[in-house]
C-alpha cells in the first residue's frame, strides 16, 4: 500500500520519497527491481501557459514518484485541467520542461513544429488519458474502443490485442459489456471502458480530468474504486478533481492550485487538518461545507 | 465491385475510338429528330433509316470501305469533326460561303430549296413574300433563317429541333415555317394538321463535310462516288424512293428522266406515323421503347455512379485539405470549391469535352461526362464533410491523440467514420440529385435516358406518353437510394437518442 509509506513524508514533497514497490510493475527482466526504489517518472517544471496574452499557468512545477496517486484540487479556473493537459501535450505550453520516464520535452515559446510533435508522440507513449466526457468513439463497441490503439499504433495482432483488451474489461467490471457500443452504457460504465482503454497502451502514468464530474455519486464509486485497485497496482496516477473525499482519503499526496500556480502541496490529511496557506484553508473550508 | 470495376473498364475502352488504317469510315449525324435524313426506323427502333443513311451506305461500298454512324449533337457535329472524332459530317451541312470557308466539302449530293408550311386551315401565306407581318419559325443557322433575317416585317423565331418548330406551327405558336424542302415534306405533308403551300424558295446543296485539310484523299474518293451515283441514276433511285427528287436536282444533274420509281420509303413512313396514332398501337410502340429506355437508364446509372465515386473521393480530400492541412492547401481547396460551386455544370462539362482539347487533353464522351459531373458535385461533397466532421465532437480527436494515435490515424480511424455517418443522408440525396443532373451530359454525345427521351418522343412528336416513361425511369432509378437516405437518417436519429438517453 503506497499510501501508507507517503505518511512519513507528510508536507516534505520536494524531498524525493522512498516507495515501496507493491508489484513487479517495474522489475522488467534484465533489471531486477529493488525493494525500495526511489524514481521520479514525471517532473514538469515551471511550466507557463497564457490563451490570447490571458496566463492560465505561471512557472507551474511538479515532481511525481513511480505509484504515487496525486489529486490535483482547486476552484474552476485555477488552471489544474490546463496543467494536466499540458503534461501530455494536448495542451501545448509555452514555457517549461516536461519529463515522462526519459523523454524529455523543452519549451521555450518556439512555433510548434512537426519535430515538436514527433518528440510529444514519443512522451504520450508513457502516459494514458481519461476524460470528464469519457470520449469514448461512439461508433465501435467497447472492446474495440480498448483494442484500437493497441492495434493502429503498437500493431499488436488483433488475439493478442482482443485477448489483452478483455482481460482489461475484466478487470474494470465490464467483461459482459464488451460488445456493446458505448451509448448504451450507463456514464460509469463509460469511464470504466475509458481506462481500460487507456491502460490498453501500458502508460507508466494515467492522467484524469475530473473522471467523476459528469457521474452521480454512485457511478462515481465506480470508477474512483477502478482508480484504488489501480493505485495499490503501483500505477502512478494524476488527477485532477472536485470530489474532495477521494482527494483526502485516497491521494498520496494533493496539489492545491490556484490563480495559474500551486499554492499547497503535501499530505491530505495534514493539509485539511492544518492548510498552511489561508487560501487552501479558505478553499478547504468552503468545500467542506 | 470488383466485376462492376471490371464492367466499367470494358464499357471505357469500347468508347475509345477503333484505330486501324482498315477501319470503317467514321462519319457523324444527329439521328434524333432528323426525319427524312438519317432517324432511327419507326418501325424498329435499332435500325437507322434515312436518305442519307442510304447514299453513305452507297457511298462506302463504291469506295470499297465500311461505314460507321457515330451519333452527336447538332452543335457537337463540327466541334467533333474538328477534334476528329470521326472523318466526315453528312447532316444537310449547308455548302453556305461561311461553311466552306471553315470546312472541306464534297461535291453536293442534294440540292433542294426552302418551302412554307402552314396550318391547313391557314390562307394566304404561299409565298415568300406574303410571310410579312407573321411569325415564322425555322432552324437556326439555316438557308431560310438568313432569308427571313433580312426581312425586317417578319418576326422571327429560330429553333434547334425541327419537331418543336412543328409543334409551335401545330399550336398556332407560329403562323407559318419556313424550312429546307426533305423536312417540310415529312413534317408538313405528313402532318393531316399541316399542308405545304407556295412555290420553292431560294436553293442550297448538301455536301460531306470534312475537317479543313484533313482527308484529302478520302474527299476526292467520295467526289467521284457521288459522280458515278449521278451518273448511273442510283442518287436519282435513292431520292425517289423518299419521294426527295427535286427540280433543283434535275436542274443540278441534267438528269430529267422521270423514271417509275415508287416512293416506297415515304409511303412507308407515312404509314409508320399513321399507325402509330391509335391507342392500341401507342401501347405497343411504348413496349417497343423500353429496352431503349432501359439502355439509357443504364448509361445514367453508369456515368452517374462512376462520378458519385470520383466526387467522394475528391470531395473527402478537399474537406480534409480545408479543415486540416497546410494553409495553402486549404487556401486552394476553398478556391476550388468556390469556383466550382460558382460556375454553371453546363458550362463545366463542355468546357472538359470540347475546351480542353485544345490544350491537347482528349476525353471520350464517358470519361468526360464523368469527370464534369464528378468534379463538380466533390466541391459540394467537401462542403457536406467538413459539416460532417465539424460534427464530431473535438473530444473524439484529443482522445485519440491522448491514445498516442497519429493526426491521420485518428483522422482515419476515429473522425471520418463518425463524420461518414452524418454525411450519409445528405451524400444520398446528393447522389440522387446527380442522378437528375446527369441528364446535362447528353449535349456531350452520351445517349443517356434524356437523350433516349428527346430522341424517341421527336421521332412520334410523342413528349407526353414518352416523358411519363422516362422519368418513370429516373424515379425508378432513385428509388432506392431515397430508402437508403430514409435509412441512414433512421440509423443516425437511434444513435443519437440512446447519446442522449445517458
């Protein structure tokens, strides 16, 4: 459990972290993982990003270590679902550096050139997406929402992707659901397909933007309990969102954003028992209410 | 598909033009509504009849060659001798000082003059000169339109078929017609409604008419062909027996033997348009026409098939140039569309079939047909895309991106099959509308349903019970792509209930 081995570390995010390695998620043959390993897979750093002269994010820095889950929290408009885009390119920044595992991708206001988006290709291979409006295609069914990526860009053969994409299904709950076109299926269900079409890509670190604020509260559990089975898995795990009771009782760790900057980050429990910062307490004390 | 490929290529490569020093003499006429010169027989509608058909048959076993008729348009007749689509026009081409400035006759193988046809109940406009004060009818670019266009008290009205031009004398459109002798004879005279009156106005000849320069040799074979024909009475047989023999042709021959030659051929016809006026006959001669229709919905289906393909295609670049790729790529894919859409089809066609030889491009009558149709419904296509793919929700392609898919595979495999099912409905009633328009290749020599239409009807004065056909055919033809678009539209209205529906 990851969760546990962060507690020692409360409030210290700049310092790295020892993690303790659940799986053999990380021990690929030819290099036996340690026990104990101490490995950042994403740092994003001062990362600057205005629409038309409006700064959404200013010198924005983020450090995560392999399984670690983050909750990004903040109110609408501080700029946490343009930061998490921009850690995959979706949104391109202007300023800043992004690692993902050895990729590395540097900013400095250029034009955004076919080179550019070579290189983004080659980072988003590390990193999975999930969407508020699940974005599932609508016009193929599940199972071949999970197998397509596998099949178009990694060219799996279609058994091996087919076989791969069920045992995914499986795993989320929707193994029965795997022929079925997406609009039949109830929003939990949807965001449940969407990871395991996400997870289809083997990403070392999954990305959500507001997975649950399209879900009621039931649907939600669903797919925050996938995100936990994901988490004591080892996968590293970024989200951005507005259920503060995930935030508080699964993160290893929660970001506080707002204004376009990281204000708090550290231990959730530390942070909602005692915010440092007036506006996380204000925040905080708002959205318990 | 692949055997519909398969049909298609053979039908392309028997429009190409035979090659061959033995090949048949080529020579060209328009065959619809040209009663007594060259029409198909009312009798039985795949065989062509005609005077003229009769002397090019002569003609070609005296110079020991075969003959060919392509079918063409009036106005398409010249342009294609021009391009040499064939050696020679035989179609009562006038030997006018105009003419034979811009084309190679033969010597004249008729000579005849204009008469006056009038209404029979109609008195006093036997001559020339008491046509003032009326309204004359006549074909244009003819003998009789130069005469009647300098006399400034008749006023003047010029046609392309001579069936119309009856048919407005028929229903007092016009007071009297003026026209070249065979055509006031078998549309007149033949007509209970009409009668022919006066004297014969002025005189003109018919002649062979050649490319300026070209096939020299061939002329001179004819000239001397039609001298023996002369010679030997066999044009003076032929004439008769269409009952066409005319002073003018004594005068121009010297041959003044009135010989006993019954004129089978116009009693023939007489009786053939006779018959046909019964409601008994009418039925049979409809069953007649319908593998003729039939023939001609294929080439619709056919050419307008082949273009719906070609515009798809174009029309799915164009959109995706606009929407997605470089600036000047879409900069010229808008321009295309605009000029497109901003131009006449007519216009576009002709210009492919008859423009673009000059700078050396050739088509044949299919491939152009296709490619004017084609080209122009893509710009409307592109337009129906990118609606289509502004349709799909921006999502779609961050997802995909977000799954490390490349701009074209998602483009590929994510946005144009979501766009495709938006465009469906609007792409079958397109292609239902191209359908209709398709009707405009037939000024391009493509015997099309239309051109069958025009054809058969001008051959009976028959628009009505014909066009009831015809465009019986056309809706038949429509037909299953209107349940297709009903379907399409049924399919996207349940997707997007159940979208809703969560």
């Amino acid at each position: 459990m990851v969760a546990s081995s962060s507690m020692f570390f409360a409030g210290c995010s700049k310092l790295p972290e020892i993690i303790l390695q659940s799986d053999d998620q990380n021990a690929g043959p030819g290099s036996p993982g340690p026990a104990f390993s101490v490995e950042t897979v994403l740092r994003a750093e001062n990362i600057s990003k205005a629409f038309d002269g409006h700064v959404v994010l200013r010198d924005v820095s983020l450090s995560v270590m392999r399984g670690e889950l983050i909750s990004i929290i903040g109110p609408s408009g501080c700029g946490k679902s343009t930061f998490l885009r921009c850690l995959n390119f979706l949104e391109i920044p202007d300023d800043g550096v992004v690692t993902i595992a050895d990729d590395t991708i540097r900013r400095n206001r250029g034009p955004w050139k076919a080179k550019d988006e070579a290189q983004a290709h080659q980072l988003r291979a590390h990193v999975g997406m999930v969407f508020q409006s699940f974005n599932l295609f609508p016009h193929r069914t599940v199972l071949d929402n999970v197998m397509l990526a596998p099949r178009v860009v990694k060219r799996t053969s279609a058994p091996v992707a087919e076989a791969e994409a069920r045992d995914l299904l499986d795993k989320v709950g929707l193994g029965a659901a795997a022929l079925r076109y997406p609009g039949t299926l109830s929003g939990g269900q949807q965001q449940r397909a969407a990871i395991a079409r996400a997870l289809a890509m083997r990403p070392e670190v999954m990305l959500y933007d507001e997975p649950t604020s399209a879900l009621d509260p039931r649907m939600s559990e669903e797919v925050l309990g996938v995100m936990r089975a994901l988490d004591e898995e080892g996968m590293t795990q970024i989200v951005v969102t507005h259920d503060m009771r995930f935030a508080r009782a699964a993160s290893d760790r929660t970001v506080f954003m707002e204004g376009g900057g990281i204000v708090e980050s550290g231990d959730p429990d530390l942070m909602w028992d005692n915010p440092t910062d007036p506006r996380t307490r204000a925040f905080l004390g708002s959205s318990l209410r | 598909m692949i055997s519909f490929l398969i049909r298609l290529a053979l039908c392309l490569a028997s429009l190409l033009p035979a090659a061959g020093w033995s090949a048949p003499v080529r020579w060209a006429s328009d065959g619809t509504s040209n009663v007594p010169y060259l029409f198909h027989d009312p009798a039985d509608q795949s065989r062509m009849a005609g005077f003229e058909n009769d002397i090019v048959t002569e003609l070609g076993r005296r110079i020991g060659r075969d003959t060919e008729f392509v079918q063409n348009d009036w106005d398409g007749l010249i342009p294609g001798l021009q391009r040499g689509f064939y050696e020679m026009v035989i179609d009562g081409i006038e030997m006018t000082p105009e003419h034979m400035e811009a084309l190679d006759f033969s010597k004249p193988y008729y000579v005849t003059s204009e008469r006056i046809v009038v209404r029979r109940d109609q008195a006093g406009l036997d001559s020339f000169e008491r046509l003032g004060g009326h309204t004359i009818g006549t074909l244009k670019d003819t003998l009789a339109e130069r005469m009647l266009r300098e006399r400034a008290d008749v006023t003047l009205r010029t046609y392309d078929e001579e069936s119309n031009v009856f048919a407005d004398l028929r229903d007092g459109r016009l007071d009297a017609v003026l026209i070249d002798g065979p055509i006031a004879l078998y549309y007149g005279e033949a007509d209970p409604m009409l009668r022919l009156v006066g004297p014969p106005v002025g005189q003109l000849s018919y002649g062979i008419a050649f490319r300026k320069g070209a096939n020299v040799l061939l002329r001179q074979k004819m000239d001397a062909a039609i001298e023996s024909m002369v010679r030997d009475g066999s044009l003076h047989r032929i004439l008769a027996r269409w009952n066409l023999w005319t002073p003018e042709m004594a005068e121009w021959t010297g041959d003044h033997a009135e010989p006993a030659i019954s004129p089978d051929e116009w009693t023939r016809y007489l009786n053939a348009i006779r018959k046909s006026q019964g409601m008994k006959a009418r039925m049979e001669r409809y069953v007649g026409f319908l593998p003729l229709i039939f023939r001609g919905a294929l080439m619709t289906l056919a050419v307008s098939a082949c273009a719906m393909c070609l515009a798809v295609l174009l029309g799915m670049i164009l959109a995706l140039l606009r929407r997605y790729g470089p600036g000047w790529a879409g900069l010229l894919a808008g321009l295309y569309i605009e000029v497109v859409r901003g131009t006449p089809l007519l216009i576009q066609i002709l210009f492919i079939f008859y423009g673009l030889p000059a700078i050396g491009v050739r088509l044949s009558p299919f491939v152009a047909g296709v490619l004017g149709l084609g080209l122009n419904y893509a710009a409307y296509e592109a337009e129906n895309y990118r609606a289509g793919l502004q349709s799909v929700a921006r999502g779609q392609m961050e997802a995909a991106t977000a799954l490390n898919m490349t701009h074209t595979q998602a483009l590929r495999y994510v946005v144009v099959p979501q766009a495709f099912r938006v465009v469906v409905p609007v792409m079958t009633n397109d292609f239902i509308s191209l359908l209709k328009d398709s009707s405009l290749v037939s000024i391009i020599t493509l015997t099309e349903l239309s051109q069958t239409y025009v054809r058969l009807s001008s051959t009976y004065f028959d628009y009505f019970g014909t066009g009831l056909m015809v465009g019986a055919a056309y809706l038949l033809l429509g037909l299953p792509f209107v349940r297709l678009a009903k379907m399409a539209e049924r399919r996207l209205a349940v997707s997007e209930r159940r979208s809703v529906r969560n």
